[in-house]
C-alpha cells in the first residue's frame, strides 16, 4: 500500500520537478496603464479638440442642405421646372458634400483613423517595449491584458505589472 501511495505521489508531483520558480504569466490593465500616461492623455486631447472641429464643419454642411431643402419646399410652387431642377441638384449636391466630410474625416480609413495612428502608435509601442523589458526582466512567458479579458474573475496582485510598466516609463 505504502509503495502503491508512493508511486501516485511521484507520478502526481513529477511533472512540478523540473518547473522554473517563476510566474510565467503575468498581467497588465492596459487601460490603467495609459490612463495614467501623461502623453496618452494629451493625445486624446487634440484627437478630441480635432474631432469637435470637424464635427462642427459637418455640422454646418448639414444646417446649409437643411435651410436650402426648407426654402425649396416653401418656394417649390412659384419655381419654375428647372429652376426646380437645378435646386434640388444644389440639394443633392450639399448633401453629398456632407456624407464625403464624413467619410473624409471619420471613415474607415479617414482623417481621424490617420491622426489616431500618428499619436498614439508611438505611446502604445512605448508600452510594449516597457512591457517586452519586464517579461525578460523577469522570464515572464505570457502577459494578458485583464482589462480586455471578460472571463477573468481573480487575479493575485503579485502577477499585475501595470504599475511596473508605468515606472518603466517614467509615469507617476
């Protein structure tokens, strides 16, 4: 019986003989992290001051297509035929101005996308090199972002290296 619980115990603790004695997982709040990045914050800041103007130059196109659209309806029955023709196509044409400032500034692949990518890629690549410096620091295998991680419940302190990464680079 003795050998037989022997035999068991090996086998159950052989596989933990030859583990390192370090985490080889650790976590990072990605969103704490940048929070409390100074040059993140600035980033938002003129990402949003250039968003509010254009928003408000779109604005101003939509209120133009509004008023000639009103006035049109008003005018309609003392128009002429193209009269009516060429105001419906200054119509159509002022809108169409609009749904392009939209995609021009907010689209896929617009103003804004481009402007997000000039400021922050190069904070969030500062991260990154802040977070590869940690993870060979201490012979980390795996780093997860727990702020993006839905189906995680708890997590020790002793595996988050938010506050490690901000001190990397300078922040608080």
């Amino acid at each position: 019986m003795k050998k037989y619980l022997l035999i068991m115990f090996a086998a159950v603790t052989m596989p933990l003989w030859g583990a390192p004695n370090h985490n080889s997982v650790a976590y990072i709040d990605m969103q704490y992290v940048l929070k409390n990045l100074p040059s993140y914050e600035s980033a938002n800041e003129q990402l949003s001051m250039i968003s509010k103007r254009w928003q408000k130059e779109i604005d101003a196109a939509q209120q133009e297509a509004r008023v000639l659209a009103t006035n049109y309806q008003t005018e309609q029955i003392f128009l002429s035929d193209e009269m009516k023709r060429r105001r419906e196509e200054e119509i159509v044409a002022k809108e169409n101005e609009v749904l392009e400032l939209k995609r021009k500034y907010f689209g896929q692949d617009g103003e804004l996308f481009k402007k997000r990518e000039a400021l922050i890629k190069p904070i969030q690549d500062e991260v990154y090199a802040a977070i590869q410096e940690i993870v060979n620091e201490k012979r980390i295998d795996i780093v997860k972002d727990r702020s993006s991680d839905p189906s995680l419940i708890y997590m020790s302190s002793k595996l988050d290296i938010s506050d490690q990464v901000l001190q990397k680079l300078g922040a608080r």
